[in-house]
C-alpha cells in the first residue's frame, strides 16, 4: 500500500499556488463559520486584486471575520460575487446593499443543492492534520464540507494543526483532496451573547418543559444559553443539535447530559458544525462522546424524530397572530437565513413526546416595537408556517398553538406580547376577523 505521507507531500503548495488553480469564473464553495479557510481567502482576494480573475462566485453558510477582512473587502467587490445561503454579521451588509445574492435553503437540503444543483466547482475546506492512516479532520465544520468535497471537480484543503480531530462522519482521506495548504491560525471564536433580563423567565419557563431524558436542539443566543443554565437539575438529557456552542460543554461536564437515554445515537452527542470559544474546540478533539455529521443526516427531519422527548428551541424576529414566523428578514431584507429551524420544527413535535419551541423577546428596538404582529411586515420571509408552530414563548408565558383555532392562536399570541402592545393587537385582531 502507498505510503500516505508521499502523497501529502505531493500535493503540498502555498496558498498563492494552490489558488493560482482555480478557474475562473468557478463557484468555489468554502468552509463555513470557525471552519473558513483564512490563508486561501486571502490568497483568493489577493489574485482577484492582481486580475487574475475576472470573475469568481463565492458560497457558503454563516461566513464570519476571514471572509469580512479579505473576499468582502470593497476593492474585490467587481471581481468576487457573493452568494449567501445564511445571512451573517459579515454579509448582512453586502445583500442589505445589493452588493451580494441570497440562496433560500432548508439547512438539511443544502449538501443536495451542492451535489446536484449549485453545479460547485471548487471546494475549499480547513481540515485537522493528517493520521498516520491517511486521514484528516473536517472538525469543526462538518456540516456542508463532506458534499463540497464530493460535488467538486477540484479540492483545496487548509491543514490547521489547531483544527480539531472530530469523530463521527468527518474524516476525509488524503486521496480525496487535490491540493493542501499548511497554515496555522486560531479558529475563530464566537463570543457569548450578552444576558438580558427577560433570558431568565424564559430560560426557566422553557427548561420546566423539559423533561429529565429529553434529548436537545438548542440555538445560540441569550435564550438558549439562559435555558442551558436552568437545566443543571435535570438528569439524562442528550444531545442532537445542528451547531454545538459553550454551554452545552458546560452540561456535558456538569453531567446533565449523557446521552444514556437517547433512542437514536445513544451515549453520544451529535452535531453538525460548532462555534464558540477555545475550550470548546479543545473539549471537542478526540472526544469520543462527540460525534460531528454532515447536516443532511442531523437535520433530516425524519432522523430527528426518531429522538424520542426530543425538545428543540429557536428563535424568531416576529411573530403575526395567526401564527406565523419570520426568522429571517427585515420585512423584504435578509437578515440571517431558514437554517434548521424548520428542519428542526418537524422534526422534533414528530418525535414521541417531543417539543418545538419558538421563542421570542415580546419586544424589539428598546421596547418600542411589539414582536407580536397582526399581519407579518411587508416582504417579510415565512420562515416556519403555521402549521410547523408548536410551544411559542416569550418572557411573559407559553402556549401551545397546535389544534388551535384562528381565534384561539390570535388570543394566545396577543398574551404572549408585552402588555403596553395588547389592547392595539386585540383591536387589529378584531379587525382581521379574528376575534
């Protein structure tokens, strides 16, 4: 058998000559949040600089600082388009101003979209050193890398001794890879939300819900962390979850969660891709009780089903009274993207027992604008129907909304909002018909 070191060796290039292979006018695919691929972005904005494009689309989910300091920069902005599947700090920008493309997508859908309709070209990936048997790490960032791998006539990998080595379905051979880049840099890490007084309410309220043996979806932001903080009396939960962020390390080690009575993948921790601090990343390399997969097989709706008690939560920027949830946009602006919120609706009130709970903050712009709308803005994206709702809750109770009528989910909206908004939001429901 050939000697996987050699052909390492071979495929050795500096980022500049590694780049210098990409045709143009391709539509690279690269590895999303902490999993982007710094030396090969900046060596791609720099050739685009050079004029050694004249055209080159650009995609991924959730791009952070690599891509805002180097592919976005305005001078490469003729050179480079964008084509944004989740909105993130770094673009939201960019599409706002027209100067980038959003691409709508179901989370669990995007590996397919990449293998069978996006038609990639070149994927560019961070990956772990490689083992002595050939094989390196996706890590962090296993999600959508496996299918912009296999959908790619052409791969270039970005070796990061600081990536790191996930279990699970996240090891690529050597074989699979045409170039490889060594550089070694700090995975990005993604800061804790600030605490707002409502987190607490509704991490209390959402945590009583859930059941000791449950198994979780939790999102990331105030809420979600304030839940993972009211959970630390529960017993047996597990975890199966698109993006795995701090605190839930922090119920691994208390020993809340251990996986002991999942129905599907049990003893184990399942996710798609991670972000969050250093200790994170370091609790993560050769864990064996953490198993990283692409987010076809997490966030299949009828995979997560099979979780039983399986609870997930999300958020949503408003909500109208029928029910319905905008997660995504400023009325006709992108403001992040579907994800797997939908994915994980579905998926979670079909499993035996299970819950999916939207929560929201009863009001926005420093308490001036109710979340709790009549009728959802105008261009506003639905990003879970009516139907999807579950739980909904917000720092003033939960309710149910599956089996309810128009006029009971316009009642029990309407006492989920801030008080000072209520009699306006009753009097536009009577108007509706509603009420």
């Amino acid at each position: 058998m050939a000697d996987p070191r050699d052909a390492y060796r071979a495929k050795l290039r500096t980022a500049e000559e590694a780049v210098a292979q990409i045709p143009d006018g391709a539509l690279v695919a690269q590895g999303n949040a902490a999993g982007e691929p710094p030396a090969l972005l900046a060596a791609i904005a720099d050739r685009a600089r050079a004029g050694g494009f004249t055209r080159l689309r650009m995609t991924s989910l959730l791009p952070l600082a690599a891509s805002a300091r180097t592919i976005f920069a305005e001078d490469v902005r003729g050179v480079i388009q964008w084509e944004s599947i989740f909105a993130s700090s770094a673009d939201r920008g960019l599409l706002g101003a027209g100067q980038a493309l959003f691409v709508p997508a179901f989370f669990h859908q995007v590996p397919r979209l990449y293998r069978e309709f996006m038609g990639i070209d070149v994927a560019i990936v961070c990956v772990s050193p490689m083992d002595r048997h050939g094989f390196c790490s996706l890590g962090v960032n296993v999600d959508t890398n496996r299918a912009a791998i296999e959908a790619a006539d052409l791969v270039i990998a970005e070796v990061n001794p600081r990536m790191p080595r996930v279990h699970g379905d996240s090891w690529v051979h050597v074989s699979q890879l045409d170039l490889l880049v060594e550089h070694e840099a700090p995975l990005y890490e993604l800061a804790p939300a600030p605490e707002r007084p409502e987190d607490r309410a509704m991490g209390e309220l959402i945590a009583a819900m859930i059941p000791n043996g449950a198994t979780l979806q939790l999102g990331i932001g105030g809420v979600p962390n304030a839940v993972a903080r009211s959970l630390h009396d529960h017993r047996h939960l597990g975890i199966h979850t698109e993006m795995f962020v701090d605190s839930m390390v922090d119920l691994i080690e208390a020993g809340v969660v251990d996986g002991t009575r999942k129905t599907f993948h049990p003893n184990k921790a399942v996710f798609a891709f991670s972000a969050g601090s250093r200790r994170t990343y370091e609790f993560l390399d050769d864990n064996p009780f953490m198993e990283a997969h692409p987010v076809s097989w997490t966030n299949l709706p009828a995979n997560i089903a099979k979780n039983r008690d399986m609870v997930s939560v999300n958020s949503t920027i408003e909500i109208d009274l029928t029910g319905q949830c905008c997660s995504e946009s400023m009325g006709p602006v992108q403001f992040s993207g579907t994800g797997g919120q939908h994915d994980f609706a579905r998926g979670a009130f079909d499993a035996p027992g299970g819950k999916s709970i939207i929560a929201f903050y009863s009001t926005a712009k420093q308490g001036t604008v109710s979340r709790v709308v009549p009728l959802l803005r105008e261009g506003a994206v639905v990003t879970t129907p009516r139907n999807e709702v579950h739980w909904v809750v917000s720092e003033h109770g939960a309710a149910c909304l599956k089996g309810k009528s128009s006029r009971e989910r316009a009642r029990a909206l309407i006492g989920l909002a801030h008080p000072k908004f209520r009699d306006e939001l009753t009097a536009a429901a009577r108007k509706l018909g509603y009420l």
